[in-house]
C-alpha cells in the first residue's frame, strides 16, 4: 500500500488553531503517514520533528507578498506531492487554492485533494467582512471538502457554494491534573490571598469579549463580590484592557501566554469564556476536563461543547448578564460544585484525540481514493 502524504497549509496563528494542527501533524505522523507542514516562520515552533517549508501567509491582506507567497506554497507542495492538502484558515485555504489552480498531475496521475478547515467568523468590519466573503466563495468552490468548527460556519459555507460541509473534530489534549503544590503556588503568584479566582484565557482581541468582561467585574463590586480576575493570553487589545483595569481600579491579573493551564484552572472558582464569537475553544474544553464551573457565552460552537448542563450559557456581548452569571456561581457553593460536576461528565461524552485522528485518516482516504476530482 502506497503511503499517504498529508501537507498542511497554515497561517498566521498562536492560539487553539496552531495546536490543533501541530496535534493533527504529529499523531498522523505517528500512526504511518507522511507529513509535511507550510507556514510562516513564526509557526515553525508548533512543528518540532515535521518538515516544514516557511510560506508567509499573513493576517490581512497584501496583495504583492499574498502573490508571492501563493507562488512559494505552489512550488512546496510540487516538491512534496501530497495526496491531500489540509489548509487550516480561510487565507491559508485560499493560498492553497490558487497554488493547487496550476497543479500538474501528482505520482498518481492526478492533482491533490484539498481540504480545508474554517477556524474562525467573518469579522466585524465592512471591508473585512466583504474580504472574508470572497475568501469563503474561493475556499468554498475549489475545495473538495469543507470543514467547520461550528454549525453557523457550515451554513455559511454551503450557501458560499461548498459541495462537501462536515463538521470539524477539534480536541484539547487531555492535561494531567495539576497537584495540589502547583495550585497553591499558581494562587500565591496571582495573590488571592483568601479571594475567589475567575479565570479567562485567549487572545487578548474583541472577538474574545475580555472588555465585556472587564464590564461585569464593575458591576460585582456592587454585589458585594470582589474576586481576582486571572487574563492568560496577550494580544492587540492588551494595552486597552490594562488601561480599563486601570481606570476602574480592577484587580486584574495578566499572566500573558501560559504553559500551566491545569494549575491555573485548579485556582479557578470559575472560568469565564465571554466570547463574541467562538468556534470550538480549547478554554472550554480544558475546563470541561478539569470540572470547572464555566460561564460562557451562547456563541458560535460552544454551547455544542457544553451542551445543555455543562456551563451557565449568557447573551454575547451583554455585560449585565455576565455578572449575574458570575455572581450566581461565587455566591452559590452548591450551584458551582453541581457545575463541576456536570462539566466533568459532559467531558467524558466529548471526542477523544484518538477520535479526531481517526476521523481525519479516515477523511484523508476517502479523498485520496476519489478518483473522480478536476485535474
């Protein structure tokens, strides 16, 4: 049997999207298959132990460097002759058209599959979102499968002409619980010296809500809660949120990117995910894991994450509503231990990363094995 090769094509990314591809490259290396992996150079990090090829697909668009860097990827992937490309992003999976536009015939007489998966929603500018629209008709008319984190992205795509829309299997790896010494050292540096903890973490961007959030932690000072709130992650909103901390007099804490997740949701007495919009966070899943209470927004494919019991789901983008949430879990000690609770045993029902490998082998072969694709 001739083995398969995987080329996955990525952009600009530091967060859940960069893991889950450095997760898909490594365990489908594992289990037999040849992986390459094209990106920029700041990526190169996620990949130890693949081949990787640096391409420099930005975040916005540029049309001499997006030029450029189509006919780089264009000339990795003749190099490499995949079977399947799997772009991660909608300007990775667009790279990954045009390149494959001009594709000679591979080792098996015929161009490569491509798949890509879409990560994240249109933004919120007009001139983004008209660039956005025109990256899903791309993606979605030269793709010969689609996936998406989210049902609201999988309707996009099919309306933007997309043949083949499945859902995305996207997974946290499962973390080791962190003993009761790495807890207490987590909690001494954020000095909670005896406080309640809310933990969020992700990039520190509008799309994450973390300003909204920012809002609710004013307004728990009027309930008579005071509790230390931990950001873990950095971003271009960073100076923004510490002037608002600064302004309201908040005890904030910002921890920027952190490698101890599971201690710093062991010092949580709730983690919060107050998103304006969210595919399947890694946050989420964590904490679903670790039998965190969770208070999240009712966004994008969290609540298929948390089902109907596993956190308190609010409106986006509504501060008030946030609070009460909050409050209702530090003020209740029995609302958050049945929190936990539910959280722990929604986990045990989600998809395993064996799982996700599996359905990603499985997905690479059917492509692999259709015969009937346009050269």
């Amino acid at each position: 049997m001739t083995e398969q090769r995987i080329a996955y094509v990525v952009g600009t990314t530091t967060g859940g999207t960069g893991r889950h591809v450095a997760m898909l490259a490594e365990q489908c290396a594992a289990r037999g298959l040849a992986v390459a992996v094209f990106g920029p150079e700041s990526t190169e990090s996620l990949f130890p132990g693949v081949p990787f090829g640096a391409v420099n697909i930005g975040s916005r668009p540029r049309p001499g460097r997006d030029a450029a860097a189509v006919r780089r990827l264009r000339g990795l992937l003749a190099g490499c002759d995949p079977d399947v490309v799997h772009a991660h992003g909608l300007r990775a999976g667009a790279a990954a058209a045009l390149a494959l536009r001009r594709a000679g015939r591979g080792r098996r007489g015929r161009r490569p599959a491509l798949q890509v998966t879409v990560h994240n929603a249109a933004p919120a500018g007009i001139g983004s979102a008209v660039i956005y629209r025109r990256l899903e008709r791309l993606v979605a008319r030269r793709s010969d499968s689609v996936l998406c984190v989210s049902t609201d992205l999988a309707l996009r795509m099919r309306r933007a002409g997309a043949r083949h829309v499945a859902l995305a299997v996207v997974v946290a790896p499962a973390l080791a619980p962190a003993s009761d010494d790495d807890i207490a050292k987590a909690r001494a540096e954020i000095g909670a010296q005896g406080r309640q903890v809310v933990l969020a973490a992700g990039r520190l961007a509008r799309q994450k809500g973390f300003d909204v959030l920012l809002e609710a932690l004013i307004g728990l000072r009027g309930r008579g809660l005071a509790p230390v709130l931990v950001l873990a992650g950095d971003g271009p909103m960073a100076g923004q949120l510490a002037s608002l901390t600064r302004q309201a007099d908040l005890p904030v804490r910002f921890l920027r990117h952190r490698a101890d997740i599971p201690a710093l949701l062991g010092a949580a007495d709730v983690v919060v995910v107050p998103s304006r919009w969210e595919g399947q966070p890694l946050i989420v899943q964590e904490a679903l894991q670790a039998g965190r209470p969770i208070v999240a927004s009712r966004v994008g494919g969290i609540p298929d994450l948390t089902g109907d019991g596993g956190a308190l789901l609010v409106r986006a983008g509504v501060p008030a509503a946030l609070e009460s949430a909050i409050a209702g879990v530090l003020s209740d000690p029995a609302l958050a231990q049945s929190l936990g609770a539910a959280a722990l045993a929604r986990a045990g029902m989600l998809p395993s990363e064996a799982d996700a490998i599996d359905a990603a082998i499985v997905g690479y072969a059917r492509l692999a094995a259709d015969a009937g694709r346009p050269a």
